[in-house]
C-alpha cells in the first residue's frame, strides 16, 4: 500500500467512551489508518457504510436496533468489498460462530492491545486470515457440533481449485490427515503434501484450520 493509500476504518460501537477511546488510539498507530465518523449502534453501521465506504469495519456484536451479526450481513450483501473485524466482549463459540458465518474476517476481543487490532486490519485488507488459531479452531469445533462431521459432504465446489484438490480440501475439512487422505485417494504422502501446499496457497490461508474455516463459511 502506498503512502497516499489510508485505510478507511469505521468503528461500530454503541458505548460513546470505548469508541471514541479506539479512534484515537488507533489513529496514533500509524499514518495509514484514516478514522471515519463512528456509529452508535447497527443502524448507524449500515448508514455510515454507505455513506463513507469504509475499507474496514470494527463491529460491536451487542448494539441497539440492529445487532452486530444482522449489520454485518446487510452490509456486506450492499457492500461485499467491505472487510468486518469484530471486536466485543464476547468469546462463546457461537457468537465467534455466527459472526465468521456472516462475513467477518477476523474476531477480536476488547482487551486486544491496539497494536493487535491495527495489525489485524492489515492482515485482512492484504487478504490474510485475522482469525487467530485459537479462535479458528473454536469455529470449526462449532461447526461440527452443528452440523455433524459429514457435512464436508456438501460442499461446493470452489472455483480456481482442480478436481483433485476439491477432493483434498473435502477431506481437509473431515479432518483427515495427509497420512489418511494418501491412503483414501491412493497417494504418497508427499504428493498429498505438495497438493495441500498448493490448496493453501490458492485459498490465501496459513493452515489448515484456516483453509477448513473458509471452505466452511465461504
């Protein structure tokens, strides 16, 4: 990104001290974050949204009106181009779930050092996955308490990815590992390995927690 080039951030937050608190400190990270004016609950989120075009949205999950996760998914059918980051006080598995199943890129908590949450936007608008592991591996456990283990079943197939690797990512999501997978399609491990490799790479992902998630919620 160039000099010139701002992050545009907009911060959804209904408590006036929290959000006024971030868009300062947040503003004295770096040159490269440009703070729009703040929303006080969901409404406002999607209001502003359209209004200011933000880059990124920091969102609340407990807001008047409009909560965060029913913001978040009307946002992003206007505004697809649009990255949300949540950042609340709440880690359950199923909000974390809910919040990454309606379009959100990363899942932060409040108490995030500020140094985090500006590095997490980054990572998002460079198109890297903000999910920690931690947090990664609580969506995926969600998702099979929900919806069974078998569910990899019925994924789509994803575009830019071949036959074989659309067989791969499957059995990624099932759980498998690259031992097992070699032994169902009747490969080498090492060749199992190199098309893991290039399933990661296609999906811009950094694991395969990571590459299950997105598979999953995408």
């Amino acid at each position: 990104m160039s000099r010139i080039e701002k992050i545009r951030v907009l911060i959804a937050e209904d408590q006036t001290l929290i959000r006024e608190g971030i868009a300062t400190l947040l503003a004295q990270q770096n040159d490269d974050f440009e703070i729009l004016p703040g929303a006080a609950d969901g409404e406002q989120a999607i209001e502003f949204a359209r209004r200011y075009r933000p880059d990124v949205i920091l969102m609340d999950l407990q807001m008047p009106r409009v909560d965060g996760i029913a913001a978040t998914q009307r946002i992003l059918r206007e505004l697809p181009q649009t990255h949300i980051v949540v950042l609340t006080t709440f880690e359950t598995n199923d909000l974390i779930f809910e919040a990454v199943s309606a379009g959100a890129k990363a899942y932060l908590l409040k108490d995030a050092r500020m140094e985090e949450i500006a590095s997490t936007i980054r990572a998002v608008i460079n198109g890297q996955s903000g999910l920690s592991p931690g947090v990664a591996a609580r969506i995926l456990d969600e998702f099979k308490r929900l919806r069974g283990p078998r569910v990899s079943a019925k994924l789509p197939v994803r575009d830019g990815l071949t036959a074989r690797e659309n067989e791969i990512l499957t059995l990624i999501v099932e759980g498998k590992s690259n031992t097992e997978i070699g032994e169902q399609l009747h490969l080498a491990e090492g060749t199992v390995k190199n098309y893991v490799s290039t399933i990661l790479e296609k999906c811009q992902v950094k694991n395969r927690t990571e590459l299950a998630i997105k598979a999953i919620t995408y």
